[in-house]
C-alpha cells in the first residue's frame, strides 16, 4: 500500500517563514518584500518582525499569502541567546504571547506598541530550560507554529537546545546567519534532537534583514525556503500542512515526490549529485551521480531498526534540500 509523505495534488508553495521588515530592524517595506520575493517565485511570507505582531491579511491576493507572526528571544550569559519565531495558525488571531513593554523591543518596532491589543503585559523571560519550554508552550496554545531559529548564530549547544520542548520545528538552514559567517545549516542538530524523540520538522529560512541590496552577493533572501504542499493557497489551508508536516525545506533542489509502499521509500526529485536516506541511526544509503551526470530518483529499503527517516538531496553546487523526519512507527 502507497502512503505519499508528500501529497502528490495540490500545490508547491515557495515560503519564507523568517522575515523583517522595516517594522522592526529590516530595511524594507512589508509591500517591497512581497513584491521582491514574488518576482522570484514565493508565494507566502511569514512576517516576522521582532515582538510586534502585526496583522498584514491586507497583503493577501490570490497569488499571495501573507503569515502572522513575529520573533521573540531571551537573552542569556556570555553572549547566548535563544530566538524562536510564532507563525499564527488562524488568519484572526493576534494574540501577543509573552509580551514585555520595556525589554526585547527592536528597532521600529516600538511605534507599533500603542496598537497592540492582545498582549501579556511584563512577561518575564528567563533563560533557563524552565523559561524556554514555558515560552514554547504559551506559544503553542495560543495557536501558533513554533520554530526554533539559528543555534549556531546565537551560540547554543547541546546542553541548550536538549532541554527545549514545545517547539513545531528547528531551522535546519537559516540565511541570514550563514551569509555573516555562522555554520548555521543544522543538520547534525536536527539529527540529535530526533534521536532525543523529539518529534519535529526542518525549515530553511532567510531571516533576511536587507541591509544590502537585492543584486548584491551580500543580499540575504531568497537563501533558504520551504515548499509547502497542499491543495489551495488559503491560510488555513497552508497552516495545517505547516502542522502535519507537509513540505521540505530547500536551498536549491525540488522533491517531486515522496512516498513510501511495500517497505521502500521512493524519491524523485530536480537533477541532483547525490540524495541520501538518513535513519538516526548507522544505517544510511545513498544514490550517486558521477560527476558532470545526475541523478534525479532512488529507492531505500527500510530495516527493521531504523527509527526514523530523513531525505537529504544535495546538488552540483553543493546546496542541500531536506525532507522533515518520518517516524517509522506512523507508516
């Protein structure tokens, strides 16, 4: 019996689900931002200015969609930090979770504070293991999607992000910090925190500020994406896949297809130089091009120890797409 990972009707929507506008510290408009990153192929940006939720359904057409959202962070010693961004699943949902009116406000962002209707007023952050979960949590039950953004960038390691719960998914590629010199593509973080149980999905991110310009090789969008696939371009409708998980997170290659039947995971995907099938534990194969050919489909046997597993698609230039993990015992 079939069971597709990616649903094969509907649409392929290009998002960006990290992005600040000249709200809070980007550069420019919420209007420039659509108009730069539709010209490129997107048809969704999650907007997501610093602890300012503001609602941008104004910008939604036929052919867009624009997310609710924002990035809120507590601070930590020696420099660490943790950041997560809050997509609002419902289109009318402004709630402001963990809102403070005199720490973690950025840039333009405190001329949007009188508008504010729906906050917690001086919420306390505190950067303890206690303090994130409860963070990730609120932000949870207030009907968002969670993510968990840049550990590289904000200098986490495993004694951090090991104690983190509550999060939808963690940015296994995040624009922005890598362009500036971080090693912020995570996937051997993605792995631990699967081996840890933790029932999560990858994004890519541009976490794009714009302080260069768009033809720049400095320029920091249009980076990293997720490709979401379900029926309509509807906020409900882009939600819920967000929720079940049913997009991959990409730096250049597309996935076509995704399915699993009779014990063997099928993939068909852009011309690539290698695709990989990772299982959180030693077990891994692979499919190989030689080089100046491609590949563009493989088969993996599933074993009977194998966890989880992850596709991992990788181009000529190196750039890397990454399915989300499929725990064996859902199949």
């Amino acid at each position: 019996m079939r069971k597709y990972i990616l649903p094969p009707t509907g649409g392929a929507y290009k998002a960006n689900l990290h992005c600040h506008s000249n709200i809070s510290d980007g550069r420019c408009s919420v209007e420039e931002l659509k108009t730069r990153y539709m010209q490129k192929g997107y048809s969704i940006i999650a907007y997501t200015d610093h602890d300012v939720l503001v609602d941008h359904r104004d910008l939604c057409d036929e052919n867009f969609l624009a997310l609710n959202g924002y990035e809120m962070e507590v601070n930590g010693p020696a420099g660490k930090t943790c950041h997560m961004c809050l997509v609002a699943k419902d289109q009318d949902n402004l709630t402001q979770v963990c809102y403070n009116k005199d720490k973690y406000i950025w840039g333009n962002a405190r001329a949007f504070i009188p508008g504010l209707k729906f906050y917690q007023d001086d919420y306390e952050r505190q950067y303890t293991h206690e303090g994130i979960c409860d963070m990730m949590k609120k932000g949870r039950d207030a009907g968002f999607f969670v993510t968990y953004n840049h550990p590289a960038w904000s200098l986490e390691d495993y004694t951090d992000y090991s104690g983190y719960e509550g999060m939808h998914a963690m940015e296994i590629w995040n624009t922005g910090c890598v362009y500036v010199g971080f090693d912020d593509y995570n996937p051997q973080i993605y792995d631990v925190l699967l081996r840890q149980g933790k029932r999560i999905f990858c994004t890519a991110t541009d976490d794009n500020h714009n302080g260069h310009g768009f033809d720049s090789p400095h320029c920091d969008s249009f980076g990293g994406w997720i490709v979401v696939r379900c029926e309509k371009l509807e906020y409900k409708c882009v939600t819920d896949a967000l929720e079940a998980g049913s997009f991959y997170a990409s730096m250049g290659p597309e996935i076509y297809d995704l399915y699993v039947e009779d014990g063997y995971v099928y993939v068909t995907t852009s011309p690539a130089h290698t695709i990989n099938y990772m299982t959180g534990t030693r077990h891994t194969a692979y499919e190989r091009a030689h080089y100046g050919e491609s590949v563009t489909k493989a088969k993996f046997a599933i074993k009977e120890n194998d966890r989880y597993f992850r596709i991992d698609v990788i181009d000529d230039y190196g750039r890397h797409a990454d399915t989300n993990a499929v725990w064996i015992d859902t199949l």
